[in-house]
C-alpha cells in the first residue's frame, strides 16, 4: 500500500509547486494542503491524525500575517515528500515529511488521499 502511494504522489508532480493553502482542523484530525497545477489544484488530505507539526524555520522571517498575502506572495514551495510506515504500539500509521520550505511539515496518520 505505501508503495502505491508514492507512486501517486510522485505522479501529482509536486516539485516546486505553490502552495495555497495548509488548514489543520477538528483537534489536527485532518489536515488539507493544496498546491497549484498547471491544470488544476491538487490537494493531499490526510485523515485519522495523531501528530501533526508545522515547523517554520525562524532564520526566513515573515513579511507580515500568511493571512494577508497574495497568491504572488506566497513563499512556500513543494520541494520534497517522505513516505514510510512506521509502527507505534503494534499499531501501523503512515508518517509524511515534507518539505516546503521555509516550512517543514510532519503528519501521522492513518488515512491519505490525493484530489
């Protein structure tokens, strides 16, 4: 099954790629990230979470709130996503890695999907 879904994220072609939106709702149960394409949006929507970290390198500093950018103003690009499972209390998760910097994001969870 991990297999399958690299293959699908490296078929979404995510490398430097815009980011548009990252939202983490319901207590970081889902967490929503769309980047552009040259067709159309693609959004990773990852489900069932139990840690999600969204680490934004201090030594980059922020023009302002994220809130009040323009799309042109966003500074946030795909650069790389890291795919394993992993094994907490002979319970298996997937665990994610990416990169876009200058954030980095971390998520476990049980459930991905690509739209």
């Amino acid at each position: 099954m991990i297999q399958k879904l690299i293959k699908k994220i490296e078929d979404s072609y995510y490398w430097d790629a815009r980011v548009k939106s990252l939202d983490c709702n319901y207590f970081g149960d889902e967490v929503k990230l769309v980047f552009e394409d040259e067709e159309k949006d693609i959004t990773y929507h990852f489900e069932e979470c139990y840690k999600v970290k969204i680490e934004h390198a201090v030594e980059c500093p922020k023009d302002g709130a994220s809130k009040e950018l323009t799309f042109a103003q966003i500074p946030y690009f795909m650069q790389d996503v890291e795919l394993k499972e992993i094994e907490i209390s002979d319970k298996k998760y997937m665990e994610f890695v990416i990169n876009m910097h200058p954030v980095e994001l971390s998520i476990v969870c049980n459930k991905f999907n690509i739209y």
